[in-house]
C-alpha cells in the first residue's frame, strides 16, 4: 500500500510494507525509516534481505535412530547432495586431466603450423616479387611495340607518299 503526502509543494512517497498481519512493529517502523531516508536524500537505503534463520542444535528435532548416515542430517546436509557433488568433482577433475594430457600435442601442433606458414609465406613472398618483376617486363614490351608500331606507321606513310609521287612521275611520263 502506497500513501502519498504532500510537505511544502514537494510530493513524499511513504510506503508501508504490509505484506504480514503479523509483521513485528520493529520491523514496520524500521521500513518507515527507510522510506523517510528515501524521501529526504533521494538515495534508496534498502535493508538487505533477510537471511534464514539457523536453528540451535538443541532446539531442533533429533532423529530416532543415530548412526553414520544422521550425522549428515544433523548438520543439515543431504548425504545425497555431498555424494552427487563428489561425482561433478570427480567427471570435471577428468575432463581437466584429459584436457592437459591433450594440450602439450596441441602446443606441438600450433608450433609445427606457425614455422609452416613462415614457410609459405617466404615461398608467396618470393613468388609475388616474381610476378611484379614479370608485370614490369610486360610493361615495357608493350611501350616498345607501341613505339615501334608508331615507327612503322609513320615510314609506310611516307612510303606511300614516295610510291604515289613515284607513280605520278612514271604517268607523266608517258
């Protein structure tokens, strides 16, 4: 249940946790003072949760019959929960084992592929600088055919200027 109350313009939110017929006054009053706190600061000071409760060995309920197995009950532990907490020890402690009798192998392994790819990466190196060597090669055939195409192109112009006026001459002539 949520009041509102109105102090001096400013709207306070007092709350009152009665989730309990039987809550302590205690108790009530201390979660009023939070609320207060709360609404003066604007910093929520929750209580933490309560904890449960332990009870004193002599207030709670022996077992009929006492032997090996009630020492656990006594303590407030299942016999059942520490045996199955024992076996996920025992399979992870396993698990753990096989994994490290693997890991020097995988070591071995990673090593053995790193020098092969230094390898490679030489080879790839070396082959790259071969091709862009053979690249610039090409690059200047192609300049010199362009230039020597050029050439030709200019001596069969004059060629043709020499055999037309050669031409011309020989009908003239006649």
């Amino acid at each position: 249940m949520v009041k509102t109350t109105d102090l001096g313009g400013e709207v306070g939110l007092l709350r009152w946790w009665n989730k309990n017929e039987n809550d302590s006054p205690v108790g009530v009053h201390y979660r009023c003072i939070v609320s207060l706190l709360f609404f003066v600061t604007g910093r929520r000071r929750t209580p933490r949760p309560r904890q449960a409760r332990r009870i004193p060995r002599s207030a709670a309920p022996m077992p009929n019959n006492r032997g090996a197995p009630d020492t656990y009950v006594s303590l407030g532990i299942l016999r059942q929960d520490t045996i199955s907490f024992s076996v996920y020890l025992d399979e992870s402690h396993k698990q753990l084992e096989a994994l490290n009798e693997k890991r020097p192998g995988v070591v071995q392994m990673v090593k053995l592929a790193n020098k092969e790819r230094e390898i490679l990466e030489t080879v790839k190196n070396e082959a790259e600088d071969y091709m862009l060597k053979e690249l610039s090669l090409l690059k200047w055939q192609e300049k010199a055919v362009k230039f020597a195409s050029e050439d030709n192109a200019a001596k069969m112009e004059e060629t043709k200027k020499t055999a037309s006026g050669l031409q011309e001459n020989i009908t003239a002539e006649r």
